[in-house]
C-alpha cells in the first residue's frame, strides 16, 4: 500500500540525519516505532471496507427483487428466465440463496 511506502521512505530518510533538538544540538533519536501496532487500526478499517464492498457487490446481485429495495421501477425489473428442464431447480435455487442472503443483510441491519 502507498500510505505503507512513503512511512517506510520517511523512516529512512530520518534515520539516515542526525535529529536535532530543541536546543539545536544532536539528540541521536531515530524513528524506532512498531509499524504492526501503527497500522493495526488503519489496516483492520480496510479489511472492514472490502468486506463492506463484498456485501454491496452481493446486494446488487439480488437488486431487482429484493424486498429491500424501495424503489418500484427497480424492485419490478424482470429476473432472467432460464429454460429448459433445469429452469424451474435453477430459478428455485437462486430464490433460496437470494432469501438466505436477504435475511443476512436484514441481520447485519439490526447489527449496533
């Protein structure tokens, strides 16, 4: 990550001149910090932001029939048919994941 490149960058380049102090003299202090400890915040905040981009990835695939959805124009788009002998399973497949996924998010709705 870039934000994870320029800390590193700037450690070295600090590390590499002397500090001065308040009372202009050399203090010797370098940049000693944990970086797991910096970025654990910053990093866990991230993981939080693709999972929230998976749940909304997921949400659009079930978009036209979700319960929901408020929109009307989109709630009443038309699901793909599928044909076949398979068609009826497969439409009832994806009825069961699209209700098992729903009430998902109706959970983490309800989540504080």
């Amino acid at each position: 990550t870039e934000w994870k490149n320029v800390y590193k960058r700037t450690a070295v380049c600090v590390n590499k001149e002397p500090c001065i102090g308040k009372h202009h003299h050399k203090t010797g202090a370098k940049w000693d910090f944990d970086e797991v400890t910096i970025f654990a915040q910053v990093n866990a905040f991230i993981q939080r932001c693709r999972e929230l981009t998976e749940i909304c990835i997921g949400r659009l695939q079930f978009v036209c029939s979700s319960p929901l959805v408020e929109n009307r124009a989109i709630n009443n788009a038309s699901i793909p048919k599928f044909g076949g002998t398979s068609g009826p399973q497969i439409m009832k497949s994806l009825s069961g994941i699209e209700q098992t996924y729903t009430s998902h998010v109706e959970q983490l709705q309800k989540v504080d």
